[in-house]
C-alpha cells in the first residue's frame, strides 16, 4: 500500500491505462456491473502497475513487481497472519500463500491503515 499522492511518475505516464473489470453479464455477453476498482497497466507491454479505488483517494496498492527500490520490503511483524482477501474473485488455480488464512470477501478486522497503525508499520 502507498500514499497516492506521492506518487511519482517519471516517464511514460502517456503509456498508463485503466482497467476496470466486469463483474456481471447479461444473457448476450454486455456487461453490466463493472468493479469499482481500477488496475492501471502499460498499454505497451501490458505490465500491471497498480490497483486504485475511489472510495480511498489517498491509497494505491502496487503490484510488487512494480515497486523499484534497492531495500527488500520488511518482514511481517511477529505474530501476525497472513490473509488472502477477495478470493472468490480469484481463480482457483491461484495458490494461496502457505500459512495465509483465506476470505472470500475482505474478511472481519481491522481495515489496512488500521492494521498498520496497530502492528508499528504504519509510515507517515
């Protein structure tokens, strides 16, 4: 999870597109539900950057292949679990992490910033 407003795009922010997924078909194959997260992607080379959402205007949720630093992320703090949300949009062939517990939707608990704040890897 990032700050969006932070966010620095250095080049080829014209290659940037927006996806956003159809949840619901009707009997001729149009949608119409579409999700309400957005997944931006390179139109070029079809790498997926990040995911967004409205409803959180200050958060992006990077894929990890697009975070660029020389410093590995840190460790989970003792004690803490694993989850894996939204899995009943997930296909199932899609391993889930050894030791995570699953959920179809986003599960009970704390929200993400919560979460972080509660286990000190909250960063302002």
């Amino acid at each position: 999870m990032g700050n969006f407003p932070t966010l620095k795009i250095l080049r080829g922010e014209d290659k940037i597109k927006v996806y956003k997924a159809c949840m619901e078909f009707d009997k001729d194959d149009n949608c119409i539900e579409s999700s309400t997260s957005k997944r931006s992607f390179c139109e070029e080379c079809s790498s997926m950057l990040w995911n967004y959402h409205d409803d959180w205007p200050h958060w992006i949720y990077p894929f990890a292949s697009t975070i660029d630093s020389p410093n590995p992320l840190p460790s989970p703090p003792k004690g803490t679990t694993i989850i894996a949300i939204k899995r009943d949009s997930c296909p199932d062939y899609v391993p889930l992490p050894k030791g995570a517990k699953d959920y179809k939707g986003y599960g009970p608990g704390d929200g993400i910033e919560s979460w972080h704040k509660k286990h000190g890897a909250w960063v302002e």
